[in-house]
C-alpha cells in the first residue's frame, strides 16, 4: 500500500502508532554494532517492517528494514523530506551525532529546488574526474605506505594502510593539499565518532574556507575547482558544507568497505581456498560486502511533514525515518544468496538522494586496487586474531571496526 498521509491537525490511531510498537531499540550501543545482523532478525520478529529505534538515548526515530518499503519512501521526497530543520528544534543541538544529522544546506540534507542546486553542481563536479588515472595513483600512494611496515611482519592495515591510502588518494583527486587535508582528516573522524558539533564545525570550518579560498585563487583541474567555478555560483559557506559532505560521503564509506571486504577475503573459504568451481574475485568480495554489510548500514534519513500511513502504521511527523540499507539488502523477501548484480540493493541509496554515478565507480575502483596493490605486495596475509575477537566501532550509522590487525612473513620494501 503506498504511503497515506493525514490532514494538518489529524491525529493517529495510538494502536497502530510507531509509539506504541513496543520499546525502542538502541542501534548506536556497542551490543548492535557488534551483532547488527543479529538485531535485525530480532527486529523482524518483534516489530515487522517498521521498527521503533534509538539513534541516540533519547532520540526517537524509526528504522525501515524493508526492502520495498526503503524504495517507496526514498523515491517519494514529498512526502518524506531529507530537510531536518524542523525536527531539529525538538532535539538538544549538542547530541554528539549531531554533526552526521544536522541541516546544511548542500545535496543530502536538503529537498526541492534547494537540493536541485546542489546536486547538479556536485555531479557536474564529479564528472571530470578523470579515473583512468586512479589506478596508477593508488600505486604510488599505497607502496610508500606499505614500505613503512612490511618489514614487521604484522601491521593494523586499516589504521596503517587502508585509512591514509584512501585519504590520500580522495585528497589527490578532489584537489586538496596535504596540510589542509590533515586538518580536514580530524574533523572527518570525529564526525563519525560523535564528537559534539562544536569541537567538529571548529576544526573543519576554518580548513575548509581555507580550501575554498585557495581554489578561487588558483584554480586546477579537480572537483573542488569545478564546484568553486560551477554556474549555481556556490558562496564561501555554501562551499564549505558541500566539502564536508564530500569528504564525509568520500572518505569513511570507502574506508570501511575496503577494511570489511579484506576482512572477507581473508576469512571466507570462498575466497581463501583454491578449489572454487569459478574464480571468487575482489570485485565479487566488494559486490557481496555492499549486499551484506555496507560501510553505511543505517542512514538516508527522511522527515515526514505530517503524520504518515506506511503499510498500517502511523509514523508521526518531523521524527528521522532511517533507512536500514544493511537490513533491507537481506530482507529475506529480496535476499537470493548471489551477490554477483549488485544493481537492485540500497548501498548507495536510491531516489534523488542517491549516490551519484561517478562517486559509485571511484568508491569501488579504489577500495579493489587498494586491496590488489596490498595483497599484491603481501600475498601471505592473514589475520591475526580470530575474526570474532575485532571490534566493532559503535555508532547508529556505519559498519566499521576499529582494527583490523594482520600477520605476512616480513617483506623488503619495494622500489618506489
């Protein structure tokens, strides 16, 4: 049934309320994140395809974990607004998730001819970027990076490898220097490990201007010129928060889903063995991660303006709708145990907030060469711990662990 919406001042029937399902469950603690999955069959059970959430300890919202559902609502931005400004009056302004949720006026946290703007400035910015040369400069990043623990014998590769191998390449690309990068980097990371507001817009503000400042100075060919030169004529401000979601949306998604699909590669028989009946490759592991486990697991938040009917529940007006990507990609009325099209599922969103195109291509093209250039190089890696034994970072949003320690007979650096 498609969504029905309610008259300004109609009221719902508590019994088929969102508020009244049961109690919310905490998607933000360290028990979620370190068994989602888990969380997720238990939803179904109790809830259905609407579940009652905590995306904060005391911040209300609900989480979609219907694959059907999911796309109804993400190609309906009328009556389901990714605009929180309302909402945010409702909410203290100093939740430390406040930062991955609060209104900016850039293409996902806007509706209407004000995300129209946005967005078109940000695709066409995207569009040139040129990635037949990515690979080539995933090689001359990853190798100097590899060269500083090859030696040891054992390494934490995402802190060591994956996270400036993939920070340094985003920067390359989308045209920021190195000093104004490591500024940003902080930022980023406390960002999505719910820093409060202050601290972050502190620290990115400033770095940011800084970066907006130097590309009307002296323009190049990169993303952040083009944005800087686009025709919608962006201000300085306007600037600064397309850049933070460039960097949100171009740095820690990538990360997480090159650190969870080496982690599949280096613990599933599939991939480890060498008796498959067809060859398990890095763009099978990739594919398969983002119908499973996607760095994003819970996001593409929406607004109703007014009460709303979805499939005989009232969700009430201005409280988050959250988006399970994770959770609706293995529903079990969508789920066929083959990843290999990975065109139906939500890892990339859908709608027009989705993913644009040329993001989708250089995410995945980074994360397989970034993985290939390592295991290239190492090709006797193994984890070194037992795989229920990593950490989880917690948090309503990402899938992201904090480490992903590995062991590989010492090797001499290589030539750079």
């Amino acid at each position: 049934m498609y969504p029905q919406h309610t008259h300004q001042g109609a009221t719902a029937d508590s019994k088929s309320s969102i508020e009244f399902k049961g109690p919310r469950i905490p998607i933000w603690d360290e028990k979620f994140a370190g068994d989602p999955h888990g969380a997720y069959r238990d939803m179904r059970e109790r809830y259905g395809p609407l579940v009652p959430v905590e995306m904060w300890p005391g911040v209300s919202a609900t989480l979609v974990i219907k694959y059907r559902i999911a796309v109804r609502i993400l190609n309906d931005p009328e009556h389901f607004p990714a605009d929180p400004r309302t909402w945010q009056t409702t909410v203290p302004a100093d939740i430390p998730i406040m930062p991955m949720i609060e209104y900016r006026p850039n293409a996902i946290r806007t509706s209407g001819t004000e995300h129209t703007r946005y967005r078109e400035a940000l695709n066409d910015a995207l569009a040139g970027m040129d990635l037949n040369s990515l690979r080539s400069m995933v090689a001359r990043s990853a190798i100097p990076i590899i060269n500083t623990f090859c030696r040891d014998g054992q390494a934490d590769v995402l802190n060591q490898y994956i996270l400036p191998l993939v920070f340094s390449v985003f920067c390359q690309i989308i045209g920021c220097p190195p000093k104004i990068g490591q500024e940003v980097a902080k930022a980023n990371a406390a960002m999505f490990d719910g820093v409060d507001t202050e601290t972050v817009n502190a620290i990115m503000g400033p770095a940011l201007l800084e970066l907006t400042a130097l590309k009307r100075a002296h323009p190049a060919d990169d993303v952040i010129t083009r944005l800087v030169q686009h025709h919608a004529g962006l201000s300085d401000e306007e600037m600064v928060h397309q850049l933070v979601l460039l960097f949100a949306a171009g740095v820690e998604p990538t990360l997480n889903l090159t650190a969870n699909t080496l982690l599949l590669i280096l613990t599933d028989t599939r991939y480890t063995s060498g008796d498959n009946s067809r060859p398990l490759t890095i763009k099978t592991a990739l594919e398969e991660r983002l119908a499973t486990d996607p760095p994003m697991t819970n996001y593409c938040i929406t607004y109703p303006r007014q009460p709303i009917l979805v499939e005989g529940v009232w969700l009430p007006a201005n409280q988050p709708v959250i988006i399970s990507m994770a959770a609706c990609n293995t529903d079990p009325e969508m789920n066929t145990g083959e990843f290999l099209d990975n065109g139906w599922n939500l890892a990339f969103s859908s709608g027009p907030h989705a993913c644009p195109a040329d993001a989708r291509s250089y995410g995945l093209l980074l994360a397989h060469d970034a993985i290939d250039q390592l295991l290239d190089v190492l090709p006797e890696l193994k984890l070194a711990d037992a795989e229920e034994e990593l950490v989880w970072r917690p948090g309503p949003f990402h899938r992201a662990l904090t480490a992903l320690p590995v062991v590989f007979p010492p090797s001499s650096p290589l030539p750079l």
